[in-house]
C-alpha cells in the first residue's frame, strides 16, 4: 500500500463484508453519489481558475475518485472488487497514477481482521490455525477480492502458504448479480436484454465455481504436472488441510511484478520473465484446452533463480471439444485471411444463424481487435510490446467495443478476451521484445 491507500484500506480490515444485496446497492450507489458531487463541485470551480490550472484540478477529482472506489470495493470485495482488479489490468484506460491506486485490490487489499479468519478455519477444519500448524503467522502477507494469504509452517518443517477465503463472499456474490440482474429489467423489452442475462449468469457461474477451493486445487495440480520439471513451478496442494474455503499449498518465494520492476531489471531479464507468463498462457490454453481467465501481476511470482511462480488457479473456462475445433479453426481462419472459412465462424461467435444475420459494424469491429491481438503471433521474429501506439491502439479499441458492445456474443469469449488483454498488459508493463510468435505457433502446431 502506498501512502494515499494505506489509511483508506486499513479502515475496513475489521468491517465484516455485507451480503445484503439491499446493503451493497446502497453502498455503491452512496459512493457513486460522492463522485457525482465532487465532478459537480469541479465543473464549478474549473470555471474561476487559469487554463494551465484546469488540469490539476482534473487531476485530483479524478485521484479523489479512485480512492472513494478503492475504498468501496475494498468494503464490499468480491465481484465488486474484482471490477477494480480488471481496471488495473488496462493499460492506457486511465493515467497511470490512478491504475496504480486499482492495482492495490491484485494483491495488496486490505485483509481481514485475524477473528474473522479465525471463523473460516473453525467452520471447515474444526480447529485453530494454530493447533493444524507448527506455525501460523497471524498478519496476511497478500490479500485480494476473494480471499487472502498467510504463512505457515507444517510440522514437518514445510513453509506452506494458506490461502482462506473472506466469511460469506459467496453470498456477496450471489446479492451482486442479483442487484444485477434486476437493474436489467428495465432493457427488459430491449433486443439484447437475453443476451445480457446471459452474460450476466455466465460471469456468475465463474465466480462462484472461483470460490470452490477444491475446484481451483483440482486445476493447479493439472497445471502442476503440466509444468513439472520446467522454469514455471506451480505450487503442490494439500489435501489434508484443503477445503472449499480453505487452500494449502507450497509458500513459492520471490516478488511480484511491481516489486521485480522497481529493481530496474534489464531487458533480458524482462524478456526472459515475459516469455514464462507467455508460455504458460498458451501452454495451458493448447494442452488442457482451458482459458485462465485472471491473467494478472498478482498470480505470478518472479522468483530470484529465474522461475516463475505461477499461484492462482481459481478463475477458469474449460472448452468443451466442438467449442475448442471451432476455436482452433477460427484462429488458422484468421491467420490466413480465410474469410470463408472465418465468417461462419464469428456468426457462431455472435450467435447468428448465417453468416448474413451478421451486423457489419459488429464484424468491422471484431476483425480490427482480432488483427490487434494477432499482431505479436503474424509478425515474424521480436514484437516490442512496449510500443506506446500498439498499446494504446488495443485502448481505443476497448474503448469502441464497450461504447458500441453488442450483447449478442457467447459469453464464453469475454473470458479468453480477457485473458489476452491481461496478456498484453502484462507485456507493456514488463517493456519486454522478444519473439512471441514462435512461442505461440510452436504450440499451436504440436497440439492442434
């Protein structure tokens, strides 16, 4: 936490998540209020200063902004919070100093108060923390919107780290998309309102499947055997101290991307890190036919011996075998600018009988994001991911789509979007230029 987060985190450790739904609107809606008044005090003032003063006064309605969301998110957690986790993720959306502000919910969040916790493992395992562990240390290291994370010590000596989910973030869940759902009503009669509905118990199901530990232990010991024996280590899970709330696994050490940056690290080293988190994106995508779909700093660890930890498994979509051929065929459709073959394809993605239902400004605009997400894997030897006009063309386009976004798109997708644009960011963030598209075409043609 920095300076401007730290007070405003640290007063909700001790507040007990709400899982009211009445209660959540209503602290939204309150915060959103406070936004409104002080862009209203703002369009006041901006009126009485000198031109040149206009854009520090911008600058800090938007800085008191972020800190009135910070802090509602890091209140209400859950679904909300993982909107502020997304923002983060997006470079060129906002100025950087307030991406900085959202990227405190990846994994520096505030954390519960230790009797909070403590309720966790009394419900699930029947005893204390420090009774199950030779040691337990009471202060969570990392903290996110679901769950946060303490050291341990089993008894036979093995550093663990224990991952424990906030007391009754499933309900928070449940009374978001309720609210949801029920603000929707009123585009009830509107063309896309079943599309929206679609979308909105698509993310539903994926976050609650999020808050099954057992679930995401399942698919970490997938990628564990993946990647056994390579640079990507992939923590081992304990199944005696493991339930649907409550995750054990190997405490990995090393820094977090922030951390790992502010070393100043040479390219090298940056490449060399950005091809680990590159190939295991698109190792696990070709081998387990899966979309990680939380591709963020705070789910990797940069490690001092040149690994690269990779500790969050919770957020994922497994391709069924016709949505992976479909999948599979779209992408050599598009690398060879094959649009008869690629055209049946985006009407099965915007869930259109035929190609000629299709809307050509939806098509116009899926086709320029396609060749912006391609551009790494179609340019032959090293893409610079740094580029300030590659970023901030992606920007533009994200900017487009949810101005323009039509709803009548599988809501599969919006999962492997998002793992693409978490990709690309990640990239920007490390500065790193090195060959992308050999990585990627090796992989797609040993196991397509």
């Amino acid at each position: 936490m920095n300076s401007l987060t730290e007070p405003i985190l640290n007063r909700v450790q001790t507040r007990k998540i709400p899982s009211s739904s009445f209660i959540r609107t209503w602290t939204l809606g309150s915060s959103h209020a406070k936004i409104a008044a002080r862009y209203f005090s703002y369009a006041i003032q901006k009126n009485f200063v000198e031109d040149k003063k206009k854009k520090d006064l911008y600058s800090h309605f938007q800085l008191q902004s972020a800190l009135q969301l910070l802090g509602t998110m890091g209140y209400l957690r859950g679904a909300i919070m993982k909107v502020g986790q997304l923002i983060a993720n997006l470079p060129q959306i906002m100025p950087l100093e307030l991406i900085e502000i959202f990227e405190s919910l990846q994994f520096e969040a505030p954390p519960m108060h230790y009797s909070l916790i403590r309720e966790v493992f009394l419900d699930e395992l029947g005893r204390e923390p420090e009774e199950i562990f030779a040691s337990f240390e009471k202060n969570a290291f990392a903290a996110a919107s679901l769950g946060q994370v303490h050291r341990a010590k089993l008894h036979n000596g093995k550093e663990v780290a224990v991952k424990i989910q906030y007391p009754n973030i499933a309900a928070t869940i449940e009374a978001d998309i309720k609210s949801l759902s029920i603000l929707l009503q009123a585009m009830r009669f509107k063309k896309d309102y079943q599309y929206l509905i679609a979308h909105v118990q698509d993310a539903k199901s994926v976050f609650l499947n999020e808050v099954d530990y057992l679930s995401e232990a399942a698919f970490m010991e997938k990628n564990r055997k993946l990647f056994s024996g390579s640079k990507i280590v992939v923590p081992h899970f304990y199944p005696e101290f493991t339930t649907t709330r409550i995750l054990t696994m190997d405490h990995l050490p090393g820094k977090h991307l922030k951390s790992f940056l502010a070393t100043r690290p040479s390219l090298a080293k940056r490449n060399h890190f950005a091809e680990l988190i590159s190939h295991s994106l698109v190792h696990s995508w070709f081998c387990l036919k899966t979309v990680y779909a939380d591709l963020h700093p705070g789910n990797f660890i940069l490690m001092d011996d040149g690994r690269l930890g990779f500790i969050d498994f919770g957020c994922y979509r497994q391709f069924s075998e016709e949505r992976w051929n479909l999948q599979v065929d779209g992408e050599i459709a598009m690398f060879r600018g094959d649009m008869d073959t690629l055209m049946p394809y985006l009407a099965r993605i915007a869930m259109c009988d035929s190609p000629k239902d299709l809307d050509p400004d939806w098509v116009d605009l899926f086709l320029r994001q396609s060749h912006w997400m391609i551009a790494p894997i179609v340019k032959k030897g090293p893409f610079d991911f740094s580029q300030e006009e590659y970023t901030a063309q992606g920007a533009d386009l994200l900017k487009e789509s949810i101005k323009n976004g039509s709803a009548r798109t599988d809501p599969f997708y919006n999962w492997s979007n998002r793992a693409l644009l978490g990709h690309r960011s990640l990239m920007y963030r490390l500065q790193c230029n090195f060959d992308y598209s050999s990585l990627y075409l090796a992989e797609m043609k040993q196991f397509t």
